[in-house]
C-alpha cells in the first residue's frame, strides 16, 4: 500500500509529493521546491523508506528550486524529461526576475513517454503531456488509479501556455489525452490541493477549443 504525502514548498507553493511503500522501504519525490528537505527527511525516517529518486514533472525553477538540498539530503538521483534537462542544467527564473540563487543540476536519469518509475511493487508510466513547457510528464499508475500531474493539470485548471517553451494547442492534446483516463483516478497536482479526474468537468469542454 502507497503512502503519500503532498507538501507545498517555498516561494509558490509548489508541492513535493512523497510516495512511499512502507513495505518495500522506499520511496520516491516528485518535484523539488524550496525548503522542504527537512520535512522529507523527518518523514522519510518516520515512514522507514529511502528516497530512491526525485522527479522532476518539469523544469521550471520552482520544481526545482530544491533540488541540491534534496540530492544532499537524501542521496538520490534525479530524472526529467530530456527536453527539460537543460532547465536543472542552466536554470532560469525567466521571464522574470527573483532575489534567490538556483543552483545547477545534472540529471541522472531521463525520463521519456512510456517509461516506467517503481515505488517498491507499484509502477508508474510516463505520460509525454508537453504545453507548459516541452518536456512536461506526469506519472500515471493504472492500477492503483493515481496520476501525479505536475503543472499540466491542477484543480480546476491547468498550467499557463504563455511562458517560454509554452503552447496552447499542445497543452489542450495533452489535457484530451488526461481526460481519457478514468475519472476514479485521484489526482495529485504540482499545485493546490489533490482532486479526481471526475471531478474535471471543465476537461469535458477542453476539445471545443481545438
């Protein structure tokens, strides 16, 4: 059994979401913000797993931002699509304009459509859903009915197509291909609270604006 818990971090409440197999003894992040690590840390020890990989749903700093204090704190690699990598490798608060540091990094693994990611027995594919940026993913688990979205599809709304490397018309393929999903899948969202794809009715309407 999967457990997973969902904390948003600094500067834009951006969530890191732990998934854990307690069983198993491991566990994975999804998205990197900043400021989390000693919380993930305190439940990792809690749950009894080791983090065995941090995802990237993107590369846009503020799924990011954390990623060296979680790579120090925890030891484990980090994946993104190949069209986002080079956003860890030279990241960029443009458009605009922020008074911290972000630190560079490499990732360890890429991940492409298709791919499969493994929290102790459970397994997660890779959805290819660019429109906020190129190399967006999310992680879908067909049998526990689970769907990390990243920044492609939040409560209510999905991510903005008017930032560099954005699209509209890809954005709305890639929400049709969500919508196909079944509506018991539960959502967890790179920003805001989690919500089910039943609850979406709004993505019944994404098609008319192709």
């Amino acid at each position: 059994m999967l457990t997973i818990r969902a904390l948003p971090g600094q500067p834009l409440e951006t969530n890191c979401c732990l998934v854990a197999d307690r069983e198993a003894g491991e566990g994975i992040l999804i998205d990197a913000p900043w400021k989390v690590e000693d919380t993930i840390a305190a439940w990792a020890r809690e749950l009894g797993v080791a983090i065995r990989l941090i995802v990237c749903t993107h590369g846009h700093w503020d799924h990011t931002m954390g990623l060296a204090d979680l790579i120090a704190a925890t030891g484990a690699p980090v994946a993104c699509h190949p069209d986002d990598a080079g956003l860890l490798e030279h990241p960029t608060f443009a458009p605009f304009s922020f008074p911290f540091t972000l630190t560079p990094v490499t990732p360890d693994r890429l991940l492409s459509e298709g791919d499969i990611v493994t929290v102790g027995d459970h397994r997660f594919a890779v959805l290819s859903t660019p429109g906020h940026t190129p190399g967006c993913i999310c992680l879908h688990s067909a049998e526990d009915r689970i769907l990390f979205s990243g920044d492609t599809l939040f409560a209510g709304a999905c991510g903005r197509v008017d930032l560099p490397g954005g699209d509209r018309d890809t954005m709305i393929q890639s929400l049709l291909r969500l919508r196909a999903l079944p509506p018991d899948t539960t959502v967890y969202p790179g920003h805001g609270p989690q919500t089910r794809l039943a609850n979406e009715q709004w993505l019944e309407r994404v098609a008319e604006m192709y």
